[in-house]
C-alpha cells in the first residue's frame, strides 16, 4: 500500500472539542435555532449542491437565514459550526504521521463543502499531515458516488490496488472496494494497526 486515504468526519474527527457530543446538540440553547427547523429548510433542500459544489454555503445559508432567523447572520452559525465539529483523533493522527514517515502518502478523502474543507486544512492544520485533500465539492462527486474514487485515483496516479482507505461509513466502503481500493469500516475502537492487517488480508 503506497497511499493511504482517510476520511474526516466519524473517523478523524468527532464533535464537539470539550465533549464528544454532536454539533449541534445545544444549538437551540446557543442560537435560538431550532434544528430541525434548520434541516428543513436548509439542509434537506440545499446541501446535496452545496456538498457537490454547486452552490455555495455562506450565500445560501444566508437567504435560508433570512426567513426562518433574520437576527442570527450566516457567518455566526457557520463559526459555530466549524468550531463544534473540530474534536481531533490526535491518537490516531500520530499513527498516521508514524505511518507516513515510513513512505506512505496520505490523503483526506471527504464528503465536504469549500469553507470546511479550507478550515481543515488551514485552521485545524491538517494540511501539515496529509499531502492533498480530495473533497465532493472540488470533485463535483460525493462518496460513495463511482466518480469520486474515479477521480481521487487518477490524481493520485496509482493503481487502485496500491491505494487504502478507512472510513466510518458502511456505504463509502463498499463503493471503495468495488472500485478497487483496499477499505475497512473503521468503528469505536478501531486502530491503525486493524486497517494496515485488513489491507494485507
């Protein structure tokens, strides 16, 4: 295995930095929104083309806000956002950067919009541990979509058989390994160390 690709969210990264919770657990109390009213109306309809790069977060998000919270502007709750879905594996990260010193290349591979995607690679650092990021919204593809290994593969320029991928979705694993790559579900508890034996298997 040459390249490594890791997903973000549920395998690097797990909610909020002080306790794990997800994101939006006490949005209500924070910001007054409640979230089911901002899966209705912003996520449900809109975040297939935001995810995929046809559309665009902050203006979107903005014109949503408008009607269902016109005092909360678009950049405070995609602040908050960001910062409570920003709790590090750093454990696994150092596994990673082990792995990397031996040789191994390593990519993010993410369902991601272009702000996040800009907040983890340059407030969160990881840009600094991984060689490039390849995300929905630059590939116009969103796992498990055929197109986005397709595309991730050819600009590493390896064959499938050199590339492995961990990601917490079920989903996202088979589509890796019906194109070829070598994949494992990572889980709670998972390490490493399971996915590099998978790979080998």
């Amino acid at each position: 295995m040459k390249i490594l690709m890791v997903d973000v969210d549920g395998v690097l990264i797990h909610g909020r930095p002080s306790d794990g919770l997800p994101l939006f657990t006490y949005l209500e109390r924070d910001l007054g929104l409640k979230l089911n009213v901002l899966q209705e109306t912003f996520f449900k309809p809109h975040w297939l083309d935001i995810v995929t790069g046809r559309d665009a977060l902050e203006p979107r998000l903005t014109e949503v806000l408008g009607r269902i919270a016109p005092q909360l502007h678009a950049k405070t709750l995609i602040d908050y956002w960001f910062e409570n879905d920003s709790r590090l594996d750093h454990g696994l990260l150092e596994d990673l950067a082990a792995l990397r010193a031996q040789g191994t290349k390593m990519f993010l591979a993410t369902n991601q919009e272009h702000m996040r995607a800009t907040y983890l690679t340059e407030t969160l650092g990881l840009s600094s541990r991984f060689d490039d990021i390849f995300y929905s919204a630059a590939l116009g593809h969103q796992k498990p979509a055929a197109e986005f290994f397709r595309l991730a593969t050819e600009r590493v320029g390896l064959a499938t058989s050199e590339i492995g991928f961990i990601d917490d979705v079920e989903a996202n694993i088979a589509a890796a390994r019906q194109f070829g790559w070598k994949a494992m579900q990572w889980t709670a508890g998972s390490t490493l160390r399971d996915a590099i034996a998978a790979f080998s298997a």
